[in-house]
C-alpha cells in the first residue's frame, strides 16, 4: 500500500479515507490507489477499498462517490457505511461469515480535485459523467446534456476523439478489471442535487426508448426492495425518464458488460436535496448549500436514511442466485415495460 497523500487546503474526506487506510482490520481490508490526479503541486489518490472475498467467482457490490466534487454528501454516505461496516467486524460473527461469500468495494472519492475546489467538474473542467465515449441518439438537454464548447460551462464532455479523463478512465479500468468477472454484481453511485424524492435511476441515459437488456432483472430487484421495505420513498426508474446525456459512465460500462456472461446492474442514488434548501432556503447563500444539507440534524439523518438502501443491496448480491433465476421471466419483462416504457 501507497503511503497516504498531503494536501494544503482542508479536505477532510479524504483525511478520513486515510484515517480508516491506516487502521488495522485485521487483513478484513485491502486498499489501492487506482490513480493520482496531479492538483497545482501535488497528487490527489483516488482509493479503492475492499472487503471480503477477492476470488473473482464471488459476487460483488460497489458503492462509488464523489465523481461530481460539488456532492460532497455521497462520499459521507459511502464512508459512513463503510465505517459501520468495520465497527461490525469487531463483533458481528454473521457479517465475518457473510465476507467469505461476497466481495464489497468501495470508491468514495473519484474526483478529488473537483471536490478540493468545490466544481461539479475536475480540474480539467471536465465533468466526469459525460466524459464516456458514448452518444445519446435521441435529443439532449441543451448544455446540460453534455457538450464540448469550452470547460468554461458547466457539463462540458471534454473534446472529442481525446482519451477520457484520468478519474473516468481510472474508474472504467477498475470496474472492468475488479467487478466484471463476478457472476453477478451491483455499483450504487451517490449522488446529490436533483428533486424533492429520492430517486434510483438505472441505464440508459442515452435513449428513452431503448430498454436495457436485464430489465427484468431490474424490474425483480425494484419489487424486492419495495416489498421488503414497503414505507421507503425511492423512485425506481430509468434516468431517461427524466433526461438523457451523452458520455454517462455507466451507460458506458453497462455497455461494455455485454460482451460477457455475467450480470451488471450499475444503479445510481440522486438524493434530493431540493428538501433540503426548501425547509432552510438561506443555505443557497452557499454554493455547497445546493447539494448538501447543512445543518447537523439534516445530515445526520442523511448518513443514516441511505443505508437500509445500501444493505439491501449487499444482501440481494449476495443472495442473487434465490431471486435471479425466475419462471416468471416474461411476465416480469411485460411488467417492466408497461411500467418504463409504456
């Protein structure tokens, strides 16, 4: 393992990653820096972390932050399961057991750079998810679709034919390296900024009427979660249904796992922070206030109201085998559509 980073400015994110770096876990842990994002004059580490079973067989969730540096409070949630985690290795004999079965990565800071200088982008203005090689062949969001006139707007793609950004390319080679093996796996990307409901979106970003092809699995996953905890408030869908982009990262990946046997469902977590500035709206006099709750209460009860949600999905990975493999297969398609895509 890479000794930790130094940085001038305050970033207590990472301090933290470093601080559960340097702990010892007895072997449970394993940790890599996956690349180094040169900031002014200095290195920023973009860690992975791993727990429990690396034999590629295994099944294997991962829970991904910090890819747009602005949302801060994806990367607290991701570190804050993580940390209960840990603290549960301490005592919990079910959850040892349960590591020799599954595999549990996490990346809570893609884009450490955008983070240190509070920019949804990198330093490269680039804002990471629209930097993938991949077109929306329906009409974008103007701008906000993602676009290559100049880092200087927002959701700048970068320019084309260039290779993607170091944090994107990083996070590509990792999940293809690290996750696609698996039979089965899952990615939870946190992230904030975006309606009044949470919300679980899935691919395809890139068209509304193209369906994924494991929409059913999808579709059994969504009528796991809501049957096992009925009084959740998630809207499950496909980020189509609110807008599409080019250069999604997980289109991309979702794209990429095709070429294999395996299942990968890569979801994303939009925490709605319009809650949020709507019962304390002076927290917009702050550019963080827009993605982030700031008062202490409210984001206590964020770091705990995501990980029922992030439980959930280590428990259906791992027990993917007693729901995946159903008889309803059809019906479940035809549910799906006429839910989705009607």
């Amino acid at each position: 393992m890479r000794a930790p980073s130094t940085t001038s400015r305050s970033f207590p994110e990472l301090e933290q990653i470093e601080a559960i770096v340097q702990e010892p876990h007895a072997g449970f842990l394993q940790s890599q820096i996956i690349c180094q994002i040169p900031y002014r004059d200095e290195l920023l580490p973009v860690y992975a972390l791993t727990l429990g079973n690396r034999d590629p067989g295994v099944p294997c969730v991962t829970y991904v932050a910090g890819v747009h540096g602005l949302e801060r409070i994806g990367t607290q949630v991701v570190i804050a399961y993580l940390e209960g985690l840990l603290e549960r290795l301490k005592w919990d004999r079910v959850f040892a057991d349960i590591l020799q079965r599954v595999r549990i990565n996490f990346l809570p800071i893609v884009n450490p750079a955008g983070m240190l200088n509070n920019t949804r982008a990198n330093s490269q203005g680039v804002d990471l998810m629209r930097n993938a090689p991949v077109d929306s062949y329906e009409k974008t969001i103007l701008l906000a679709g993602g676009h290559r006139i100049s880092p200087a707007l927002p959701w700048y793609r970068g320019k084309s034919n260039a290779p993607m950004q170091l944090e994107a390319q990083a996070l590509c080679d990792y999940i293809s390296q690290e996750v696609f093996p698996a039979p089965f796996s899952l990615v939870l990307d946190c992230h904030s900024g975006f309606g009044f409901r949470n919300q679980i979106w899935f691919p395809y970003a890139r068209s509304r009427l193209e369906p994924i092809k494991h929409l059913k699995e999808v579709c059994y996953l969504r009528n796991l979660f809501m049957q096992t905890y009925p009084h959740q408030d998630y809207l499950f869908e496909p980020q189509s249904q609110h807008y599409l982009v080019h250069g999604d990262l997980w289109d991309f990946l979702y794209l990429q796992s095709l070429q294999n046997d395996a299942i990968f469902l890569p979801l994303t977590l939009e925490m709605g922070s319009w809650r949020w500035i709507r019962k304390n709206p002076l927290q917009l006099r702050q550019l963080l206030g827009l993605y982030h709750p700031i008062k202490p209460h409210r984001l206590n009860r964020v770091l705990r109201s995501h990980l029922i949600l992030m439980e959930f999905l280590l428990h259906a990975t791992l027990s993917y085998q007693n729901w995946l493999d159903r008889s309803d297969a059809a019906q479940l398609e035809q549910q799906a559509l006429a839910l989705w895509y009607p």
